[in-house]
C-alpha cells in the first residue's frame, strides 16, 4: 500500500485529510503558486524591484535548487503567513502595472 499511496495524488490527499495536514498543505501549495507566479510576472514586466515580499521571496528562490513547492514548506512560519497575506495586495498592484498604459502612449 505505500508504493501504491505514493503514486496515487488522491490517496495522498487522503492521507493529509486523516492525518489532519491538509490545511498546511495546501498553504504550501498556495505559496508555491504565487512564488511561481512571481517569477513568470517578474519575466513579462522586467526586473522589478524588490520591495515587496513576494518579490523578495520569488528573486531569493532558485528554481535550480529546489522546487517552489520544497522552498515553500521551508519558509518559517511567519515568513509563509506573511507571502499569503501579502500576495492580493501584490498581485493587485502587477494586474495595475501591467494593465496602465506604455509611458508616452497616446490617450485612446
């Protein structure tokens, strides 16, 4: 059965419900995403500075070493409660930047 757990996402689902995890877990995951997210965000807007957490924490993740998820769950406490409190307020502010118009661009 644990070879079997180990391939079979539901399984391992299951395994986090029964064990009471799945809150944790799916935190991790969340932190994963916007960590991902970041660094695709940071790709299509150009160096962006890091001023805000999330950027931080996306520019100090190496995806070389570690996945987003394993960088995640080694975040402290406070640091992985900090990035979800802190993504909405980033996410709206790159969804601004993205959407406000080029500099110089002419009014529509």
């Amino acid at each position: 059965m644990p070879d079997r757990m180990a391939r079979d996402p539901a399984l391992e689902t299951l395994a986090d419900i029964a064990n009471d995890n799945l809150a944790e877990r799916l935190r991790h995951e969340a932190a994963a995403r916007i960590l991902v997210a970041a660094r695709r965000i940071r790709a299509l807007v150009g160096a962006h500075s890091g001023e805000h957490l999330v950027d931080t924490l996306a520019s100090d993740w190496d995806p070389r070493a570690v996945t987003a998820m394993e960088y995640a769950e080694d975040l402290p406490v406070r640091v992985l409660d900090g990035l979800l409190g802190a993504a909405p307020r980033w996410a709206r502010a790159m969804r601004d930047l993205i959407e406000s118009p080029e500099p110089g661009a002419a009014a529509a």
